[in-house]
C-alpha cells in the first residue's frame, strides 16, 4: 500500500466500465481500442516518447503561470492523433509545468485519458474547449459490492458527484475525491481546481506521475509510475499500448 492516497482503479476503455479495488487488483478487463497495437505485458523495453510540446507566448489577458501551447503544434499533433484538441492542449500544458526532470511525456498522459474516458467523450460525450465533457463522468458508487472498495461519501466529496453515502471516481481523468483532496490542481488559471475540467486534471495527474521520482525515460520507471496511478498490470499495459501508438502517429 502506498503511503499517499491511492487512486480508484477504474478502467473505462470501452465505455462497458471495468472496476478493481483500492491498491490491488480484485479482477479487471480492459478491452483495448481496435486500431492501437497491442504490448507484451510485464516487458517494456522503452517508454513512450516524452517528447515536448512548444511553448508559445501569452496572449494577453491570459493567466500568470499557466503555459500556452502553440496552437499550431496543437491543431497539428490532435490532427495526427485522433486525440480531440482541447485534450491535447490540456496534456501538453500538464507536461510543460512539471519539473523537466521528470520526462513525462503528454502521450503518456493522453494514454491514461484514452483508457479513463477516451478524453473525456465517452458513452458519446463531446469535451469543450474550456477542458469540460458535455455530460459529468462518473465511475459507479464505491458501495465495496462485488470487485469495488467501499468508501463513504462527506458533505464535500458529494458536492463532486451528487451521492450523499457512497463516494464515486470523477472526471475524465477519473479521481476520486480523497486523492483530489491531496492532487487536485489549477491547470488553467481560473482559479478553481475542479476533477471535471480536463485542464486540472491532466495537471493533477501529471503531479502525481512525477511525485515518486521514476526515470519515465526507461521503461521501467514509466511503468512503475504509471502503475502507482492504477494498481493493475492490465492498466499499464492498456496505457503503454495507447501512449505508444500516439507518439508514434505524432512522431
């Protein structure tokens, strides 16, 4: 068990939704996107490419702090992709305010999106250019039946997801309330840190892929960060998978 807060493993490649515990995996199953090749599980010779996204200047009126992406670089590599624009550019922002020595890379954060909630528009949704999916994401109440934990709700997890007994992962990125307590992040300078928005949340992600200190460069240290977000090899292998195929279509 880690000693910072674990997240919920909730895996929602394929819009069926597929649930483990909290810190080990009770059963999962994870059916990968048709068109993204598969990886040997257990075995990563070299993490995805962390390569970086350009760095534009700020427009005026823009806030403090917050990196702007070249919207060249973002309308191009979301072109290449497939992955929506408001998505890369939430990505690429998370990646550019990380400490450098990190290496993560926004395809591997675009893995994790794609296996959470296919960027936030799963189940038909569409993500505004503001980081917000057309419909709230939520994972099924954590009520600890069948191949879930059980985890009570407070007056201020509820204000996240409308449940007032049991909590429930959130957003497209899919935190739940406890860990957002401690990861929860500002991604875009509007001064709320908000699980729903796709800014925050791919920025409170990249925090917490980095906190640990793994060489993301090597594929063991990217698979063991990527494993501390979601305690479940099946997970690690759908993220792999996925981030692969986007650096490689963007390279």
């Amino acid at each position: 068990m880690l000693s910072r807060p674990v997240r919920l493993i909730v895996l929602l490649a394929t819009g069926l939704g597929a649930v483990a515990g909290l810190g080990h995996v009770a059963s999962v199953t994870v059916l990968a996107r048709p068109d993204l090749p598969p990886t040997a599980q257990h075995a990563y010779v070299a993490a995805p490419v962390p390569a970086r996204a350009p760095v534009a200047p700020a427009p005026a009126g823009e806030p403090v702090g917050v990196p702007v992406v070249d919207p060249a670089w973002v309308s191009a590599h979301a072109e290449a992709s497939g992955v929506p624009e408001p998505a890369v550019r939430a990505y690429a922002a998370a990646q550019l305010a990380v400490d450098n020595r990190c290496a993560l890379g926004w395809t591997t954060l675009a893995g994790i999106g794609w296996v959470e909630s296919q960027h936030g528009t799963i189940g038909g949704r569409v993500i505004a250019a503001d980081g917000h999916a057309s419909r709230r994401i939520l994972g099924p109440p954590l009520n600890g039946r069948g191949a879930v934990a059980a985890i009570p709700a407070t007056p201020e997890s509820s204000s996240w997801h409308g449940n007032p007994r049991w909590d429930h992962a959130v957003g497209p990125m899919q935190f739940i309330p406890s860990t957002w307590e401690t990861w929860g992040s500002d991604g875009d300078g509007d001064g709320e840190a908000d699980p729903n928005d796709l800014d925050d949340a791919a920025l409170a992600a990249a925090r917490y892929l980095c906190a640990d200190g793994h060489d993301l460069t090597t594929g063991e240290g990217w698979a063991a960060a990527v494993f501390a977000y979601n305690h479940a090899q099946v997970y690690v292998d759908a993220v792999h998978a996925a981030a692969t195929s986007y650096a490689d279509r963007t390279t």
